[in-house]
C-alpha cells in the first residue's frame, strides 16, 4: 500500500472509517480518526481499544476498504469524495 494512499483517506473529510487488510488476511479496522496515529513513513499505530493497539507495517497493507465498500489496492490512488 501506498503511504499516500492512507494520507488522502485521514485527510478526507468528512472522515470515513475504513479497514486496513494486512498481508497475513488480518483486518485492522480504523472508526475514528483519532483511532491512528500517522505521520508519515511506513508505521501506523492503530489503537483498536483504550487500552490495546497495534502497530502496522504500511507495507505489509494489501488493501484499504472504506465501509461503503470502496478498495483502495496498493498501486492505485485512493479514489476521490
């Protein structure tokens, strides 16, 4: 997955939960916001309660999918609001 990919989808607004579906058929689902932590590079850190998260390798990211059901492959951009 692109890392530019996951920046138009945090900066769209208004914001759209989305699923990021990791290499392993893993699913990390993103409701808020203020549920990830990105500031660029390739680490996200996705807090998926209070007191538990996760930290993911934006590489191994096969798909992002907002929960209308849009996809975002790791080659294409993410498509436009």
């Amino acid at each position: 997955m692109t890392t530019e990919a996951l920046r138009k989808i945090l900066a769209a607004q208004p914001f759209h939960p989305f699923t990021l579906h990791l290499a392993d058929g893993s699913q990390v689902p993103v409701d808020h916001p203020e549920a990830i932590a990105y500031r660029g590079g390739r680490i996200a850190v996705v807090f998926t309660t209070e007191e538990n998260f996760e930290v993911i390798d934006l590489l191994l990211v096969a798909k992002l999918t907002t929960r209308n059901g849009a996809g975002v492959s790791p080659d294409e951009p993410t498509p436009r609001r």
